[in-house]
C-alpha cells in the first residue's frame, strides 16, 4: 500500500482497490491511503461478506464491487446452468455445482423462479436487483457474452423490491439451503486472507 500511496502522488494511477480482502486487512491497508473500492464475491446465495466485509467498507466509505451476482450464472437457469462446461470452466471443480449438490440447490432456483413469475421477470432479474437494493455504494458486475443477457441486466435495474420481498427471497437461499462450498478452495476467500504482521516482514528482511 505504500508503494501504491507513491503511484497515486506521482500521477501514474488515480484510485487503490483491494479484492478478496479481509476486515482487518482493509482497515490497515485503508490506514496507509484510501481504499476506493473492495471487490468481492457477492449474490443471493453468498452471502458471507455481509457480517463483516460490507459493514467495514461501509464504515470507512469504500464503494463495494460485487462480481458473480448472479451466483456464477446459477440465477440465469439453474442446473441447467451446469449443462456442457468445459473442461476449463472453473464450475467444473465447485462444490455447488457438483452433481449431488446441484440437485438439491436447484430447488432454491424453483422458489427464485416462482416468486419471478409473480413479480413479471426472470429469476436472473430478480437475483440481480436483490444485489442491486443493497445501496447506492454497490456496483454488481455480472459478467455475459450475450447482449440479450446484457439487455435483461439492464432491465434488473427498474425491478423494484419490498422489504418483504427481499426478506422472502432471501429466505430461499439461506445458509443452511444451499449445499456445497462457494469455493474450490478455502484459502481462496476473504476469510483466510488476513495479511501477515508488518512484523514479519521485517522479521524476514532483517534474516
């Protein structure tokens, strides 16, 4: 962060964000110059960032940056979503798209589907202004090849939510509702992402 800190007083870059950071880590990294932005992992079903992530960037004023708002495509068709990847697709190796898992997830997409069906839109739509009804210091970033996806993206953003509504559809894809990890691997999160004591380093250098 100090040698970002010089980049921004020498002209060569404008704004500092952090991705996949950790509370604490933000905080000391907020400490040294201000964070702009913090990327993060953020949709119906993952929702683990909103005990302490969202409130620290909210406390220090740092815009929130959600990518996969559509829970890695899973709000667009549900299991079928995991229909033909590639050997590449990093969905091939999450738990929750495993096969097992899958099929017990594909019932939180039902429920997602049925309240869209109500509300006059698609479960994408209503995932995505789930994300959207957060605030104004949220941005999602739902990734698409395809500019009829992009258009009904676009259109997610005059779907109007009640409290009630985002209580129901929350409901849905509570914690204990959805099977399998997010995640491949653990220490791929925020919450083994703590960057090491300042200490340590100058353990290191001094070695």
């Amino acid at each position: 962060m100090g040698e970002l800190k010089k980049l921004v007083e020498e002209g060569k870059i404008k704004y500092v964000g952090l991705s996949k950071a950790s509370a604490s880590t933000i905080r000391r990294a907020h400490a040294v110059h201000p964070i702009t932005a913090v990327q993060l992992e953020w949709s119906l079903w993952t929702r683990d960032s909103e005990e302490e992530i969202i409130p620290t960037c909210r406390e220090l004023g740092i815009g929130i940056v959600a990518y996969s708002p559509l829970g890695r495509g899973f709000f667009g068709s549900g299991a079928k979503s995991a229909d033909n990847l590639s050997d590449r697709d990093i969905r091939k190796n999450l738990p929750r798209f495993q096969a097992e898992n899958l099929k017990q997830n594909q019932r939180i997409f039902e429920r997602v589907d049925e309240m869209a069906t109500r509300k006059g839109c698609t479960p994408s739509q209503l995932a995505l202004a789930r994300v959207h009804h957060q605030g104004p210091d949220v941005c999602p970033i739902p990734g698409t090849t395809k500019m009829g996806n992009f258009d009904s993206n676009l259109a997610a953003l005059a779907l109007r939510l009640t409290l009630e509504e985002m209580a129901e559809l929350e409901s849905y894809a509570a914690a204990d509702a959805v099977k399998g990890s997010g995640t491949y691997n653990a220490a791929n999160t925020w919450m083994s992402s703590d960057t090491p004591p300042l200490e340590s380093f100058k353990g290191e250098l001094a070695d």
